[in-house]
C-alpha cells in the first residue's frame, strides 16, 4: 500500500522538477506527451506509470545548450556520432536517458531506452519505446507535422503501422532539405517497412 502511494508522489516530483527546468513552451509539450503516452499505455497494455514516467523525462534535457550536452557525454563516455558533434541538440535524446538515470533515479531500462530512442526509433523497438516516439510526435499541442490528423486516428489502432508513417514523413521532410538525417532514423524506417512487407505476404 505504502509503495503504491509513492508512485503518483514520484510522477508529481518529476512534474514539479521539469516545471523548473523547462520554459511553459516545452513543459506543455512535455505534459501532452506524458498524457499521451499514457493514454497508448492504457490501450495496448503497458505500464501506464512507466509510460508517463518517460514521457515526462523525454525532453530532461532539451533545456541544456549545445556545450553542457557535449560535455556531459564526454566526462562520462556517452558515444556521439559525427552528425552529433556537429548537430549537439542531437544528444538531447541520449543525454536525457543517463539524466534520468543519474539524476532523476530511474532505474528501468525500458524506460531510459525510451527516452534514449525517442527521436530516432531503432530497429526492435519496445511497446513502451514505440508509445514514448508516437506520443512525442502526436501529443495534442503539435500542430505543424504532416499528416496529424492521420496519424493520431491511425496510433490507437496499429502503433508499427503509425511508427512507419511517422518515419516516412519525417524522413521525406529531411530528405527535401529541411535537416540532416540521422542513420539510425533511416535503418528503423527501413526495419518497419521490411516487417510491415513480410506480414502482407
């Protein structure tokens, strides 16, 4: 009982530190991708208090510049790719999972993965990894990418199916010169097109 109790203390406290942290701009966003999150949580089955526990830490570190992310993946080993020294607001995703973890006391590892996965996706994505991805792509204060409507129509009935469209989209936004592509984007896209490929035959 004792246990239970603490959990919705857990959720506020994290709520309450990332009201802190964020600017009201990126603490909505983060407020509608914990909801949102659980809301998908509730429909397929996963931990509604995990899923809200990565949807509010998903962005722990979007409030960080360029150089605190570059420097806290150097003092503690965190890999970055080429296009992530050159494009530091790339970490935002890496460097909020060993936050959440160092200082916010996360222990799950699904629920770091989510927050590590969250931009990007990767192949074999987790239930919760996919929840967290969709949600943060959908969450109801988005409003200027493509095929919203769509997609959050299409979340609450097939989330691989929903994964796909959102890595297409995005992956078409960046391709006609809006960005640099991340690989990892690209080979999630093309390991949920080739599964989505093999359940059609």
């Amino acid at each position: 009982m004792n246990a239970d109790k603490k959990k919705p203390d857990q959720l506020r406290k994290l709520r309450k530190e990332m009201e802190k942290i964020q600017d009201a701009r990126r603490f909505e966003h983060t407020l509608g991708v914990e909801f949102t999150s659980a809301a998908l949580a509730m429909r397929y089955g996963a931990s509604v208090r995990d899923a809200q526990t990565a949807g509010l830490l998903h962005d722990c570190a979007k409030c960080l510049t360029d150089r605190e992310r570059v420097s806290i993946c150097k003092k503690n080993n965190i890999s970055m790719t080429e296009l992530e020294m050159e494009n530091p607001f790339l970490l935002h995703a890496k460097v909020g999972a060993f936050l959440a973890r160092e200082q916010y006391g996360v222990t799950d590892q699904d629920i770091l993965d989510a927050i590590h996965n969250h931009t990007t996706g990767r192949p074999g994505m987790s239930l919760l990894e996919k929840i967290v991805f969709i949600a943060d792509y959908m969450e109801p204060g988005r409003s200027h990418a493509p095929n919203l409507e769509e997609i959050r129509g299409m979340a609450f009935a097939d989330l691989d199916r929903t994964l796909l469209k959102i890595l297409g989209d995005t992956l078409d936004y960046l391709d006609g010169g809006n960005g640099d592509v991340d690989p990892m984007t690209r080979k999630t896209w093309e390991y949920y097109k080739e599964k989505a490929a093999h359940a059609a035959e």
